[in-house]
C-alpha cells in the first residue's frame, strides 16, 4: 500500500496543481461576484467562493504531503524497484 501511495504523490503531481488552479480560477470568479454590479449573483458567488477555497485547501494538503513523504521516503524509484 505504501508504494502506490508513494507514487501517486511523486508522479501524480499534476493532479494536486490542476485542483489547485482550478481552486484559485473558482475562488476568483466568486470574489468578482460579491462587487455590487454582480448583486443579483452574489449567491452564486458565494458557492464558487467556498468551493474555490476547499479546492486550494485540497490542492496545498497534496502537495504538502509529496513534499513530507518525499523527505521521508525520498524519490520515486523506477518502475521495476519494488523497495519502497
């Protein structure tokens, strides 16, 4: 189980960035919807808001972890090393 752990936090980085960009694009998309033009949107706003910022958090708790099990258990060994 530790392997595939392992490699899914090193070779997968992707997925903890894209999560978190898509965080960030959500997160400002609902900020511009709290200006007082966008009023009739607000609620909507306050969705993305809240969904941009649990999708940050998601996205930073992964790449924290690659960075904390890398320094643990180091890089990623090659497809046929079955040590970690």
């Amino acid at each position: 189980m530790r392997k595939e752990i392992h490699r899914f936090l090193q070779e997968y980085e992707w997925v903890h960035i894209s999560i978190g960009v898509i965080g960030n694009a959500t997160f400002f998309v609902g900020s511009i919807l709290f200006m007082p033009q966008y009023h009739p949107w607000m609620t909507i706003g306050v969705w993305l808001f809240i969904t941009g910022s649990l999708l940050m958090l998601v996205g930073a708790l992964g790449s924290g972890l690659k960075r904390i099990w890398a320094r643990k258990y180091g890089p990623v060994p090659a497809a046929d090393d079955d040590d970690v």
